[in-house]
C-alpha cells in the first residue's frame, strides 16, 4: 500500500476524531495547553492502538467486531453528547473540570468511540498483507494533528459564540454517533 493511499485513509479516519475535537475545544470546557495535548494525543494514540488491534485480532474474530462496533460508537458518542448538551442547557460555570472532555472516562470514551473504525482497517491491512507500524504511525499521526488544528478553530468558534457551542458540539457528537449507526445498518 503507498504512501498516498495510507495518507487518505489516515484523513478519512481522523474525520470523527476532528469533528469531536472541534466540539470539545468550542464547548469551551476543554481550555488551555494541557488540555489541547490531551485530547490531540490521546485521539492520535487510540487511531494509532487499533488499527494494530484489529491487525492481532485478525479475521477469526472479525464478525463479532462488526457486529457491535457501531452500537458501542454511538452509545459512547450519545452518552457525551447528551452529557454536554445538560451541561449547556443548565449554563454551568465555564470553569468546572466535572465536564471537561479531555480528562478521565469521558476522554477515553471519545478516543474509543473515535477509534473503533480504525480497528476495522486493520482487519483490512492484515488481509491484504500490509505492514501495520507504518500504517499504524501515519493514522495516528496525521489524527493527532487533524485534532490540534480542530482544537484551534473550536477554540475560536466557542469564543464567538459562548456557552451555546457547548450544546452544538453535544449535538454534533450524537449526530456523528447516529451516523455511524446509520453507515452500519
């Protein structure tokens, strides 16, 4: 597999990983450098972690994968997404940590859900015999990055429009958890 062809599947990967990190950043509940580094490192990580997951797991257990990754994606998603959209309406103080998407069960619970379509590309590499490190590095990369430059137009967005993105980027987490759901059924 080039180069060109791991780089556009890294960018299609990445794509949930950038919508929720532009929610996340314009939500204004995830502020400053530790959690910009949170949030891009942990979404590179977990899209660089499942494609080699899915690559050991192989195709014996491909079926019960394919089965529920989209529940788990959109149940994870919708579950934030709503949390956020309570928090919006209720117009918590901007500098609460309890909502923060990029600490705890919340961040690892968009990093799985962001990730779970990475785990059926390696699938896809193991069966076409492609060398899964190098696939691996270039998804993560190219999705922590694709995080940090969604991050800095959240975070521009948010301050224009205040705590309302807070409620767009809730619904915008369970649209994506819906379209996932959609794509799969």
């Amino acid at each position: 597999m080039s180069l060109w062809e791991i780089l556009v599947i890294a960018v299609g990967l990445s794509m949930d990983a950038f919508a929720v990190a532009l929610g996340a950043s314009a939500s204004q509940r995830a502020r400053g450098a530790r959690a910009t580094f949170r949030l891009s490192f942990h979404f590179g990580l977990f899209q660089f972690l499942m494609p080699v997951c899915g690559w050991l797991l192989g195709v014996t257990v491909a079926p019960y994968i394919v089965a529920v990754d989209h529940w788990v994606a959109f149940g994870l998603l919708s579950l934030v997404g709503v949390r956020m959209v309570r928090a919006g309406m209720a117009g918590q103080a901007g500098g609460d940590d309890r909502g923060d998407p990029s600490r705890g069960m919340t961040l690892i619970a968009l990093s799985i859900a962001t990730s779970i379509d990475a785990l059926a590309v390696g699938l896809t590499l193991a069966m076409i015999g492609t060398s899964i490190w190098y696939a691996s590095v270039i998804i993560g990369l190219v999705t922590g990055f694709l995080s940090l430059v969604a991050i800095g137009l959240g975070s521009r967005l948010g301050q224009a429009l205040g705590r309302r993105m807070e409620i767009v980027g809730g619904l915008l987490l369970i649209a994506i958890g819906v379209r996932i759901l959609v794509q799969h059924l």
